[in-house]
C-alpha cells in the first residue's frame, strides 16, 4: 500500500499542481480533473479525467518524469507505476 500511496501523491502533485517537466511545468489535468481527482478532498474519476492521467503517465506524458523519479528508491511504487496501463491478475 506504500507504493500506491506514493505513485498516487506523485501523480496528484504533478496532475493537479504541474511538477511535471514535459509541459514546461504546468499542471496537464488541473482542468479535466477539477471535480474529481484534483479536488479537494478528490472524488471519483471520471472518464475525461482518467484519459487525462492515463497521457500523462505514458513514454512521453507530461507526468512521466517526475512520477518515475518519485517512485524510484522504493519498489512497490514502481511496480504499481508499471500497471498503470493494466496488470495481469
């Protein structure tokens, strides 16, 4: 669960606030994710919103190197970053 927390805090900075390092450092999904994921305390997300971080954790997505580089020291965290697109059960 201490990856997950991590990889979630990661990509809700980055997402939400625009840590991310793509983009030029603006927050790719403050807009799309307003209501649900970067609203306070988040909601559910809704589609709009999951395609949203869905992009911007992929090879060349807005979020991508700042959430690997918060994942890095701690394993369970990059694991759950690598199904991010959806793990065999």
């Amino acid at each position: 669960m201490t990856g997950y927390n991590t990889l979630a805090k990661a990509v809700m900075d980055c997402a939400c606030q625009g840590t991310g390092t793509a983009d030029g450092g603006a927050a790719p999904c403050a807009t799309d994710c307003k209501d649900t994921f970067c609203k306070k305390p988040p909601a559910n997300l809704n589609a709009t919103c999951t395609t949203c971080i869905d992009n911007s954790l992929t090879q060349n997505g807005a979020c991508i190197e700042s959430v690997s580089k918060a994942c890095s020291a701690e394993a369970d965290c990059v694991a759950e970053l690598k199904c991010t697109g959806g793990c065999p059960k």
